[in-house]
C-alpha cells in the first residue's frame, strides 16, 4: 500500500461513514448473497475495516456459528471492535491477509473485500487462504480495476493522468483480470465471476462516488505530474456536473466465488 494511503483514525471514519452509504450497504448485500452462508458456519473476513460486513455476517451464521475479522490498520480495529462488542459470535483481531490466525482446514468461508489489490505477495496471501479452508470450502474476492471506471467529465485527458496517478495507491491496480489464472496457480477453482455495479447518477453525499472525489484528489496531487490544481480542477469539473444535473459514475466491483477443492 502506498504511504500516502494510510488508515489513520480521520481514515478508518471516513471509510465507516461510506461503507454506509446504499452503494456499499447493496454491495455487502450482494456479497453475502454469493457466500450463501449457513447457520453454524466459521467465518473470516479479511481486510474487515470497520465491521459492518463481519456483524452482517455473525446474523447470518447465528449463534452457533462464528464470524472474525481481522485487519492490519489499528484505527479501523478499533471501530471494528467497538461494534462486535457484546456479540459472542462476532470478533476482530489485528493480522495480515500474508499470515491468517487460524488453523489449517478450519474455516467454511471466507471474504475478501478490496484487499489482495494492496498486497504485495499475492501467492502467499492465496496461499493462506487455501490452507484456512475447509474441502470444499468457499472464498469471495472482490476487487476493483480502476480502468474500468466511467465518470462523466470535461476533460479526458486530464481525467486519464488523474486515473493513471489513483492507481499507485496500490500494487495491483489491475488485479481482477488476473485473479482467474492466480486463483488456479494456488490450487483453487473459481466458481464464479461476476460484477457488482456502483451506478451514481446525482452528485450526493450519500453516494459512494461523491467522497471518491476528494480523496482521490488528494492522493494524486504531485504524483506523475498532476499538480495540486488539476487535481483540484478535476474535482471541481465533476462538482460542476453534479451542480448542472449531469452527474453520473459507473464502477465495477468483481467478484470471484473460490472453492478449495
């Protein structure tokens, strides 16, 4: 992950104040739905953040089940643990996606949300979670490549080198056209691919594009030669759409249903 993209405390909140928004509430929604889990299963979710997904989860597999999230960011444990708090089948602990704590052919199923693109070891990260699974267990990776996304602007060019600079924020900003032939290389067998689409067609807080814009802006300002003001100016082209009513954003979420056979 990038130095410049850290989950300080200002992060963690800024990223449980958006997973709250109806985009990424449908998105867990979404998730959950391909997992299909069970009563009584073990559950991990990798990359919890705040655990919202962990304690949607924990309902589902009910008491005789478990659900853990673990994370690498203290700030975002925090809030993870603030909100499994109280629930005996709900927890979060501090662990990397390189190094599950868990025992081997333990887990029924597991989540992946918007991690493996911020691993560097991406073998060992599939790894890991081959070795967690059950037989026949499942796992949902979902990522994002950024090239695939479509916000209506003034200025392609400037919108390109913006996006050319997002994708250093992490070391795979491309890593869903690659996951089919990773996920067959650690010895899993995808069940099924498929999109989870985030569509934003006004300019409103409680979108998921809206808070994008200004923290993309931030991270690109001085990288690859994106100055401070054409990031700002890219921001405030896409405002202007969504002032004008001619707002609208298009990303693709991918999703990728394993099983370890």
């Amino acid at each position: 992950m990038s130095k410049d993209f850290a989950f300080d405390q200002k992060a963690s909140q800024r990223v449980e104040r958006l997973y709250q928004t109806p985009d990424i509430v449908e998105q867990r929604r979404a998730s959950r739905a391909l997992l299909q889990l069970k009563p009584g299963e073990l559950v991990l979710d990798i990359g919890c953040g705040p655990g919202l997904l962990v304690m949607e989860m924990a309902q589902e597999v009910g008491a005789r089940g478990s659900v853990t999230g673990i994370d690498v960011s203290a700030d975002m444990l925090a809030l993870a643990q603030a909100r499994c708090a109280g629930h005996a089948n709900a927890n979060a602990r501090e662990a990397s996606a390189t190094a599950l704590p868990c025992e081997s052919a333990t887990l029924d199923a597991v989540a992946v949300t918007q991690v493996y693109e911020f691993v560097d070891d991406l073998a060992l990260a599939l790894a890991e979670l081959k070795r967690v699974l059950k037989p026949g267990g499942r796992a949902l990776i979902v990522d994002t490549d950024w090239d695939a996304v479509i916000w209506r602007n003034s200025n392609r060019e400037r919108m390109r080198r913006v996006i050319d600079a997002w994708h250093l924020h992490c070391p795979h900003p491309h890593l869903p056209s690659q996951l089919p032939q990773l996920i067959a290389a650690a010895g899993m067998r995808l069940e099924r691919a498929t999109a989870i689409p985030i569509v934003n067609t006004t300019y409103d807080a409680e979108t998921y594009s809206y808070s994008m814009i200004r923290t993309i802006a931030k991270f690109v300002a001085g990288k690859l030669g994106v100055s401070l003001e054409q990031a700002e100016a890219w921001a405030a082209d896409l405002e202007s759409h969504g002032a004008s009513g001619q707002y609208y954003f298009c990303l693709n979420r991918l999703a990728f249903l394993v099983s370890k056979v």
